[in-house]
C-alpha cells in the first residue's frame, strides 16, 4: 500500500506472525522505483497468496468446509513457492550488482 504525501511517497509493509495477528511496519522512500530495487514483486505477491490461504484455510477449519480448507492450503502453498522464486530473483538481482 502506497500513501502520497506531497513530493515524496511513503511505503507500508505488513508482516503476519505464525498466530494470525498482523503487524505494521513503515518506511520510507523517495519513489516506487527504490521500492523496487528492494524487493521482487513475486516477494509480494507471494506473500500476499499466502496469508490470503491462510485466511482461506482457517475459515474452511472454522466452518467445517473440507473444500475451502482445501483451497486455502494449496494457495497458501503455491504463494510460498512464488515467494521463494522472488527471494532467489532478489539474491540473484543482489549478486549482479555487486559482481
């Protein structure tokens, strides 16, 4: 999520502990392009497939839906495969730089 704020914009991050309560984190900088620099989209979209999973897979617990259960593992699953891909993107975005 990206606020503006007059010339410079202001980036927040959310982390999601093990037990379901999330966590904000903010930082700063000057435009998206250093958001970029900083972490692959398949990092966040990764993320973002596999706390929506999570969610998912606990309302199928919850409300006895084998189905939605289901449903929520496997997307849940797949958004820590894509979020592995963006770390190794990173790491190899990280290592081209500095050799």
């Amino acid at each position: 999520m990206q606020l503006k704020t007059g010339s410079r914009e202001r980036c927040a991050f959310f982390y999601f502990h093990r037990m379901g309560t999330a966590r904000f984190l903010k930082t700063s900088c000057r435009n998206s392009a250093a958001l970029e620099d900083v972490m692959d989209k398949n990092r966040v979209e990764g993320t973002k497939h596999e706390v929506k999973g999570a969610i998912k897979e606990g309302v199928g617990k919850v409300t006895n839906n084998p189905a939605k259960e289901a449903a929520g593992n496997i997307e849940k699953n797949a958004g820590k495969i894509q979020k592995e891909i963006g770390k190794e993107h990173d790491r190899q975005r990280d290592f081209d730089k500095h050799h």
